[in-house]
C-alpha cells in the first residue's frame, strides 16, 4: 500500500513540474490524500457540461492523514 501511494504521488509531482505553465489535465480525479493542500489540477472525466472542465482543489482533511478539516473542492469551470 505504502508503495503504491508513494507511486501515486511521484507521478502527480512529475505531471505537476511538467506543466508549470498550464494546469495537469488527468481523466480520473487523483486519489484522497494525493493532493497537497491547495493544489489544483483539471480532471477530464466527462462529469462536467459541454465546454467545461472539472477543476479539482487538494485539500488536507484528517479523514486522510492531514492536520486541518480542509475539505477537496471541485467545480466546473470553462475550458481554455
């Protein structure tokens, strides 16, 4: 288990420093406690109305390990 999230995580920093300048565009929505706090990235999954994106905000809730009660945020928002 410990190895697969620390696999997980490799691969969303990699995607993250390969796309400073635009935001990661993924097709399923990272794993809970795969975000860090704030972090942003675009999920292509189909659940969001013709011409918008699925935004989705990392947020560091205990339920997941983290410190605060930060909850994941996600919205549609329009694509670019």
């Amino acid at each position: 288990m410990r190895r697969i999230v620390i696999t997980v995580l490799s691969g969303i920093a990699l995607v993250s420093l390969g796309s400073l300048a635009s935001a990661a565009t993924l097709k399923k929505e990272p794993a809970m406690g795969a975000l860090k706090e704030g972090q942003r990235v675009l999920v292509d999954d189909g659940s969001c109305p013709k011409g918008q994106i699925k935004e989705v905000i990392g947020g560091n809730h205990t339920s997941v390990g983290g410190s605060k009660q930060t909850l994941r945020q996600r919205r549609c928002i329009p694509r670019r």
